[in-house]
C-alpha cells in the first residue's frame, strides 16, 4: 500500500514562495500517465480491465492492428518495485482495448473493488508503471459500532496518531503525518503561500470565488465560479459556498 510520511515544523514566518512547476513539465520529460475509476466489471477477480482508448494510446506502446487479433504483453512496475504482467488485446464487438491475463492476479493482491482507480504511467525511457488510488470506503466508527470493513480497509491512520501530531503541532513542536492517496480525496500538501493569503483574505458572504477542478481520468482541469454564502471564524477559515 503506497503511502506518503511528512515531517512538518510548524512556524510563524511568512517566507517568499517558491516558483511553482511548470503545469506543462511532464510533458517536457515525456513522463505519461493515465489514471481510471474502476467499475464493478474491472474489480471482477474473474474478468478482464476495459482500457480507454485515449489510456492505451497514451501510455502503452503502439498495437499492431494489422496482427490477428492485435495483442501484446506489458510488464509494469508498482510503487513497491513489484513486476506486474498483462495481456492487453483489441477485440470485441465494437472493439475495445483490454486487459486479460495478469489483471484479476492485481485485483487481487491489491484488494482493488469499484470506486477504486488505477493508475497506468510511462517514463520517458518507456518503462511502464501502474499504481493505486483507494475510495474512501466507510466512516470512523467505535468499537461497539464497529461495522465490516470492506477487504481494501487495511490503510488507515491510526487516531491516536493523529491525535499525537494534533498535540505536537499546539505545542509547536515537529510532527510527523500519514497520507495514503484516496481517489476524489482533495490536495493533501498545498504551497504555503497559497495558505497565508488566504488566511489575510477579506472572506464575507457575497464575494465571489473560483474554484478549479481537476478530472484525473480526462486529464483536464475546469473551473467553477460561486458566491461566498457564509464564513467561520475559526483559524481554518472555511467558506460556505454557492457554486454553478
């Protein structure tokens, strides 16, 4: 389960911001990646993956459709260094990329359901990579209450560990926070500077904002403009919205 530790020192100074990466720098490396929600018919241990035509085009290397059927085996490597094999193959009435043989083995040690994506990547030297991003799956609940957790529920921030960074950063003391990637889940780290002015920002009901989006399976941002409804006062400043 890939995940992410950050150690973090908590501190007054507002010191200038870094240049942000050019939006356009993946690009510019040839690093490609392609990230699909799955459905109930992928996370199906005994079927195959639907691969969107834009994925297969993007990332994997060229078919040969002049082949019998077009098919080709693709080696991908996780987060963990683990090698991963699959068939991918055209076919089908209307034809559609797939992904075969090796598909339900990475269902199922990965412990993939619906609502969860994949994430198929290519570096510029070619070599392919495939990676995870879980679904939120269910909400916090006591002992008692204590529900069946779903057989992906293994990556979970233990409370009293966050309950531990909460005290360390009131004490203004470094701490140290667990982030496992969710799919749909907001920016876990934002710069900084982008935090401090909105903190200093003149919030009331009426003003009106902008928010951007980001669709990670079309690879394409868009934005939605709204109106400020309400503010609390708190230090965290959070806004009510109107969006349209």
């Amino acid at each position: 389960e890939p995940f992410a530790a950050v150690d973090l020192v908590p501190g007054p100074h507002r010191d200038p911001a870094p240049a942000l990466p050019d939006a356009d720098a993946d690009a510019a490396t040839g690093f490609r990646y392609y990230a699909k929600q799955l459905t109930q018919s992928d996370a199906n241990n005994g079927g195959g993956f639907s691969v969107p035509r834009f994925c297969a085009e993007l990332v994997f290397p060229p078919l040969d459709f002049e082949a019998d059927p077009p098919v080709q085996r693709l080696r991908m490597t996780d987060p963990l260094g683990r090698g991963w094999d699959f068939r991918h193959i055209y076919r089908g009435t209307p034809r559609r990329h797939l992904l075969t043989t090796g598909w339900s083995k990475f269902v199922n040690a990965k412990l993939l359901v619906a609502g969860d994506a994949v994430v198929f990547m290519r570096r510029a030297d070619g070599e392919l990579l495939a990676g995870i991003r879980r679904a939120p799956r269910y909400p916090a609940v006591s002992q008692q209450g204590a529900e069946r957790r779903p057989r992906n529920a293994r990556a979970r921030v233990p409370p009293e560990e966050v309950d531990e960074a909460v005290r360390l950063a009131a004490e203004g003391a470094p701490f140290t926070v667990t982030y496992y990637p969710r799919q749909g889940a907001g920016e876990f780290v934002v710069p900084k500077q982008e935090v401090e002015d909105a903190l200093v920002g003149a919030w009331a009901p009426g003003v009106q904002v902008r928010m951007k989006f980001l669709d990670a399976e079309e690879r394409r941002s868009e934005w939605v403009n709204g109106i400020v409804k309400a503010v609390d006062p708190s230090i965290w400043r959070m806004l009510e919205d109107r969006l349209g």
